[in-house]
C-alpha cells in the first residue's frame, strides 16, 4: 500500500491523519507505536520523525511528519473525492489561521488534564530516576515532562488549561455564528474541523463535557463531527481513553 501511517490509537494528533485518510477512502498500512513503553525515541523511529511524536506518514517511501502538515499533505496529493481545503485563497488564509490557533491553544491545553488524569499513574509507577531518563529522552516533550514531574501539574496549571479550552469554546461558538454553521466555516467542514476535533472529543472522553453546556453551537458541532463517516473508523475501540484506562471509566461513573 503506498501509504503507511506510524500512530497511536488515543494519539490526538494522529486522530486528525486518520480521520482525513478514512474520509478520502485511502486505505493505509497502520503502524501502532506504544507512547507510554517509549516506542517513539528508538532510533528506527526517530530517523523517521527526529522530534519522537507521532504521526509520521511514508508516502511511497516521501516522509511527512506532522499531523497539520500531514492533512494539508493529503489533501494536495488526493484531493478527491473528499476535500477540506477551500479554494478561495482567502477562506485557505483564515482555515489556516484557524489551524494555528488551534495548535497554539487546545491541541497544546488539553495536553495538561489528559497526562493528570489519564497517564499520571503509569509515570508515578516509575522510579524517580526512570521518570527522568524518560523525560530527558524526549526531543520535543522534555520540559513538558519535567514540569509536570510525578505528581502531575499543579491546580494553578490545570486552571490555566482549562481556561485555554473555554476560551476555544468561545472562539468556536463565534466562528460558527459567523460562518452560519454547522461547521467552523460554514457548511462544509475544512481541515479546521478535522485538526478540532480530537481537543474536543478528548475533553468529552475525560468527562469535561459539561464546559460547553451553554454553547449550543459548540454541543451541535461535536454532534455532526460524531455523526461524519469517518468518524467511526477513526475512533476504533481503544481509541478513547475511557476505553483503555479503567480508572477513567470509574470516574466518569462516579460523576453520573
Ligand atoms: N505538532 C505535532 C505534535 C505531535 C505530538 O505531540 N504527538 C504526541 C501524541 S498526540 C506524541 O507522540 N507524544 C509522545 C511523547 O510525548 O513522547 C503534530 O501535530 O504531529
């Protein structure tokens, strides 16, 4: 198959690569790394991706590393039969500077309540000495690591996250009224949409749903972004958190 994507299932970031393939109906070879076992620093893998994150696409042998640079990728080289990347350049500018944002306020925010919910029991698991190594060994997550530390981001940090994410709730409300819905920019959904969607769905994965209680257009769009063809092959079982970590379910019970 000419395209091979190394990911992981509950990996946000590799979430959007397959949600575009999966929408184009591009069949593609999948490579499943184990974030938390350190798959991503071996040296195999980072003479693919040198910044030891997933995704990394292979195209015939082409490697494309990052999932925005990714799905704008895929949409050049297969622009049909779907599309998400308007034509007009000036509607490409704003999807773009939506893109951005996005990767500057959710994708980086829902990071925080993600590592102190779901993953900080596997890293207190570990040696204080192991915990460093491990922290150190990473290219680009390192100071992330080592602020977070074993006892996970303080309630000041969480707080700030949390604001980020409101604050993208408001951004997405107000894109929507504007566009006229139901997407961010109108009623076709661009990779705007797609690079969203995981902040948004990881967020309702960890319980946090209730955040966009009185944001009916942000409730709705999480509605339509479920109910797209993709979304299903995307999200195959054990790509929620909920469903690999059964502390997360208990919460989520707990908060019902
Ligand atoms: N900007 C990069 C970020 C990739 C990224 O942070 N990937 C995470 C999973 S969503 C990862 O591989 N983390 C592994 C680690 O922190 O060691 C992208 O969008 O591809």
């Amino acid at each position: 198959m000419p395209f091979k994507l190394y990911n992981a299932p509950q990996s946000t970031c590799s979430q959007r690569v397959r949600f575009v393939l999966n929408a184009k109906g591009i069949p593609f070879d999948e490579v499943k790394l184990d974030l938390l076992a350190g798959d991503q620093l071996k040296p195999d893998y980072l003479a693919l991706n040198p910044n030891g994150v997933v995704p990394t696409l292979d195209h015939d042998g082409a490697i494309v590393i990052d999932s925005s640079v990714i799905i704008e990728y895929l949409d050049e080289v297969s622009p049909e039969p779907a599309n998400f990347t308007p034509r007009d350049p000036v509607k490409r500018a704003e999807m773009r500077a939506h893109m951005r944002f996005i990767d500057e306020m959710p994708a980086a925010a829902v990071r925080v309540p993600t590592f102190n919910l779901a993953f900080l029991p596997r890293f207190q698991k570990m040696s204080p000495e192991e915990f460093i190594a491990f922290a150190e060994s990473k290219p680009l997550r390192k100071e992330m690591m080592l602020a977070m530390g074993q006892k996970g981001f303080s309630e000041k940090e969480m707080n700030s996250a949390l604001d980020r994410m409101r604050r993208t709730y408001e951004r997405m409300e107000h894109a929507i009224t504007q566009s006229g819905g139901p997407w961010l920019m109108g009623i076709q959904p661009t990779l705007a949409d797609i690079s969203l969607m995981p902040a948004i769905v990881r967020m309702a994965d960890l319980g946090l749903d209730d955040m966009w209680a009185d944001k009916p257009l942000v409730a709705k769009w999480h509605d339509a972004i479920r109910a797209h063809p993709a979304y299903k092959p995307t999200y195959y079982f054990g790509s929620l958190l909920t469903e690999k970590f059964p502390h997360l379910k208990e919460r989520s019970a707990k908060r019902a």
